[in-house]
C-alpha cells in the first residue's frame, strides 16, 4: 500500500487539447498529479497560424494545411510532455453539433427497462438513435451519435443526446492521424470553452458565486449563467428568439444578481455585432475577465506570455481539462 501511495504521488496524467479554427490550430498541454487535489498544470501552450482558406465554416477544405500545422504545433512539444502518454482531444464547431434532451419516460418500455437496470440498453439505443436521425434529418449511418442517461437525484431521468455529421469527425480524425496523433476524444467547442471557464471561475471567484461565463467563435456567442456550481441557464446569439446580442444578454442575466462574468474566444470578433467588451459588462451589470491559462497552474517554466493571456486559448483548454479529468 505504501509503495501504490508513493507511485499516485510521482505519477502525472498527461493531456493534450487542439483546437483547429478558421484562423489557426492551438495546442495547449495540461498535467496533473494522479494524487486527488494537485494543482492542475500547464505544461505547453503553441499556436500555427492556418492559411486563408483551409477551413470553411465546419468544413476542412485544404486538409494537408491542417494536417501541417498540427504536425508544427507540435514540433516543441517538450520531452516531458512527449516521454507521457499523451491524451489528445479535438472539438467541432458548436453549429455541426445537435443537442437534445428529453425524459426518459418519452422512449416508453425501453427507458422503463433502463430505469430499473434491464440487462440491456441496445432496445434504448435504437430509439435513441432514431431520435437523432429525427433531429438531424440524415440517416443514421451518415451520423455520429453520443449519448447518455442523467440520473441526477431529485430530476426525472432524462437522455442526453449528441449529434453531428460523421464526416465532420472523420476529417478530424484523419488530419489527425495523418500528423501521427491519436484522439481519445473529441467534444464540442462550446462545451470545451465551457469547461475551461468554469475552472477558471473555480479559481478566481467566491465559491458559489453566481457568474455569467461567454464564449466567442465563429458561428456565434454562447452564454452561460452558473449559479451554485451548476448552469442555471443558456443562450446562443444570433438566434431567431433574440432580436439582438444585447437582448440575448439580458435574458442569461435574468435581472442581474452576476457578481462577474468570464469571457473567453475570439473576442475581436464581436465589433461585427457592434459589440464590445465594456458593452458586455453594461448589459451583464457585472465586470467582465478574459479568460487566461496564466492564472491556471504553475506556468514558472518558459511559456509562451501572450499565449498564456490568450482569450482564444480556452477551447484548447476546455479540451486538454477533459483528458486530465478522465
């Protein structure tokens, strides 16, 4: 037993997050101790810029030019980080992911057989996946599906259910693939930025504080209101119920009560809404931080500084954040 305590001490789990955008391909590398409880470190930060062109929307379209720039992003990887097993994860745009959520009651004899722990879930997995081709409009074989059952004490058991192309995936894997990476996994971009602003917020606010966390990509804003630790609310802009940013804003802020909110993404790309950053904290009524790595880990070791006060690294992050938790 001694000898097991003192290897979970030594021992650091090793993760990588990529995240490929219209503009360049980022790298951002986290470890942490096996031990419950060590500070989460950041280990390597890399940016490649992309060429115009390669990517179009949730299309890569010129994959050889991503294919070389994550063989580059990679090319400094420290011999620490590169003598580990190294868990790699990329994302998809939040526009190429449907999500759903819906009881359990609503998959009849299947989620009834779920409930009381059937011995199989494949009559459940039919419905949900005829649930996802329902929510796409594709058949199924062209889809990659995600799911699971939320048995949360005090809710009703419900099915969470993913969604996305399956040639969006594939296109990642193989560019991957072809620069000598393997994915463990690959989550949504705003899933991923979520992640990394909750973990920033874990570390630089009250705890349970209630605070707005906003992410900027390129098919969007996403915000989300966190209070007491959980997501209490959620909003995208543009979408057909809000009339502008400012009112999608003010119905995440729900009347105010936000002690802060933490923004992350490529926040240049608000001024094509007319927005900025001081506009955000007068609809929010709070202050508003930029996401930083800088705040999150011991970054004493050479480190890139203007990477580590990088709002657009928080995707990369959220990405690496989930391997290391895994």
């Amino acid at each position: 037993m001694a000898i097991r305590s003192s290897l979970l001490v030594k021992v650091r789990r090793f993760a990588a997050g990529i995240d490929v955008s219209r503009e360049a391909v980022r790298l951002v590398v986290l470890s942490q101790r096996l031990r419950m409880g060590e500070q989460m470190r950041v280990e390597y930060l890399a940016a490649v810029p992309l060429a115009a062109g390669a990517m179009a929307g949730v299309e890569i379209v010129d994959r050889a030019a991503v294919t070389r720039a994550m063989r580059e992003v990679f090319a400094d990887l420290p011999r620490a980080c590169a003598s580990h097993t190294l868990r790699c994860a990329m994302a998809l745009p939040g526009s190429a992911t449907l999500m759903s959520n819906l009881p359990l009651a609503r998959f009849g004899v299947a989620g009834e057989l779920a409930v009381a722990g059937g011995p199989t879930l494949a009559g459940l997995e039919s419905a949900v996946l005829a649930e996802a081709e329902r929510l796409a409009g594709i058949e199924r074989h062209a889809l990659a599906v995600d799911w699971f059952i939320d048995g949360a004490p005090r809710r009703a058991a419900s099915v969470t259910i993913a969604t996305a192309g399956r040639q969006h995936l594939e296109a990642r894997i193989e560019c991957a693939a072809a620069a000598g990476l393997t994915l463990t996994a690959i989550d949504g971009e705003p899933h991923a930025a979520l992640r990394a602003l909750r973990h920033a917020a874990m570390l630089e606010l009250e705890p349970h504080e209630t605070y707005a966390a906003i992410w900027v990509g390129a098919d969007g804003v996403y915000g989300w209101r966190v209070a007491d630790e959980a997501v209490a609310a959620e909003t995208h802009y543009p979408a057909p119920e809000h009339a502008d940013l400012a009112d999608a804003l003010r119905d995440l802020a729900d009347g105010g009560g936000l002690g802060c909110a933490l923004l992350g993404g490529e926040i240049e790309l608000l001024d094509g809404v007319g927005f900025s950053v001081a506009d955000l904290g007068d609809v929010l009524g709070c202050t508003v931080l930029p996401f930083e790595c800088v705040s999150l880990g011991d970054c004493a070791r050479a480190l890139s500084a203007e990477l580590l006060r990088e709002p657009t690294c928080a995707v990369a992050f959220g990405l690496a954040l989930r391997g290391v938790m895994e």
